[in-house]
C-alpha cells in the first residue's frame, strides 16, 4: 500500500538545472514490524540507498549511483473480484525486486533485467523507475507481466495502492493531486502533499490511518546532475519523526 509521487522541481538557486524528485508513503499493517534506516549497498557495479524491510531484507523504493530511482507499489483488485487469485504463501517477498535491478547501470538495462524476472515468483506489483529522463512502469498481474519505457517530459505523475481496492483510493487522492501538486511541483508542494490527511475519511487520504493499517514512513529521492539523495521520515508525515539521509555522488562520464 503507498502513494507515489514523480516531479521534476524547476531551477532552483541549488539546481540550476532543476531536479528530479520522486516521493513514496509507505502505508502497512500496523502489526509489521518498522523498517530500517536507509543503508548504502553494493549491487553489482553499483552502490544503491535504500530503507530497508527487516522482513525481507529488500525495500520498496531505492536510488543508485547511476542515477536510477525506483518505487514499488503492490496491486490490490477490489475485494470479491473473481479474477483475483489466493495469495500463495510460497511466492517470494517483492522487496528483492529492486536492489537486483539497481545493479544495472541504464534504464535500457534495468528493462531487460526486468524482461528476465520471473514475475510468477511474486505476487502482483507496479514499478516505477525513472533516470530523470525516462520513465519506465510495469504491471505485474497473474503472473503476467506488461511495461512501458518513454520519454519523460517533466509531467507530475501519480500512483496509489490501497488493500481495500486500488480503485477506491486512486480517485480521491489523484483529484488532490491534480488539484495540488500537479499546478505546484515544488518540494515543499510534495511533502505537503504526502502530509495530507483527512479526518473524515482517513482510510482515503494520501496519509491513511485506518484500524488495521496506517502510514508508517515517507521517502523522497532526489536526482540532480551530480549526486543522488534519499531522505527517509521514519514516522507518518503528519506526525513526530525523525529525518535519515544519504547521498551517493554520480560518476563522471568521461566523453
């Protein structure tokens, strides 16, 4: 369950350039146990940031060095739906899937690692995968597998997962993101965004609070020309918590 966020921050007197921003609630059962801190790790020729599921040992959202950010959003069809198959406890946690395609060093390249994951080992899941440039997304639905890879254009964008039925969550929090965020994309705008809560229907609002699960955590990952960042609040946004942060400068590319 979360809801994600991808902006591109126009020049600022930090990045003359602008840089990309993309934001991630992390929403969960109230019986999980809190994740870790973010920790730098080595995946291939790469070094990845990444907060960490004690669970699973993966994460659901991570940057590299190569500047490649990604987020991953579980898919919930609405409850009843008959198409939909009996969660199999054998399957494999979907926390792995993103430090093996941080590994990579260009978004072509986390595209055919992404071709060559046996997405039947998993339960249902989209990604969101972005080099600034590129924006790369995947669906994985009973054990099929679709993805698109374009040209980014800079166009704020939104995605929302909810164990109630994705459909149900994605209506109210897109009409605040297009009412928002999407006129505003600023990082200030994006944090308020990711703060914003709603007392008389909190099981909907972007920063969710209902008996059985609630907000737990928000991340942001910048991308500038020079080094990526990933800020972690280990806490809900609307409430006390404390900020964790790392950087990783980006290797130069000699011409």
């Amino acid at each position: 369950m979360c809801t994600v966020s991808l902006i591109r921050v126009p020049p600022t007197g930090r990045a003359a350039g602008g840089y990309v921003r993309l934001a991630s609630n992390r929403d969960e059962s109230r019986k999980r146990p809190p994740a870790l801190p973010p920790q730098i790790r080595r995946a291939g020729e790469r070094h990845i940031v990444m907060p960490v599921d004690p669970t699973s040992d993966g994460t659901w959202i991570a940057v590299n060095d190569a500047g490649i950010a990604a987020t991953l959003l579980n898919i919930y069809p609405k409850p009843g739906d008959p198409t939909t198959r009996a969660k199999d406890p054998n399957l494999r946690s979907r926390g792995e899937i993103i430090p093996s395609l941080l590994a990579n060093s260009t978004i072509a390249e986390v595209r055919e690692s992404l071709r060559e994951l046996d997405v039947r080992q998993y339960p249902g899941f989209r990604l969101v995968i972005t080099d600034g440039e590129h924006l790369l997304t995947c669906r994985s639905e009973e054990a099929e597998l679709s993805e698109t890879l374009e040209r980014w254009d800079g166009q704020p964008m939104m995605w929302a997962s909810s164990g109630l039925g994705d459909e149900i969550v994605d209506g109210p929090r897109r009409a605040l993101f297009d009412k928002s965020l999407a006129l505003n994309p600023t990082a200030d705008a994006q944090d308020e965004y990711h703060r914003a809560d709603d007392l008389e229907a909190s099981h909907l609002a972007v920063c969710m609070s209902r008996p059985d699960a609630h907000t737990v955590s928000y991340t942001f990952v910048e991308i500038t020309g020079g080094q990526v960042e990933l800020a972690y609040f280990d806490a809900p946004p609307n409430a006390d918590g404390a900020w964790h942060r790392h950087a990783l400068a980006r290797p130069i590319i000699s011409s």
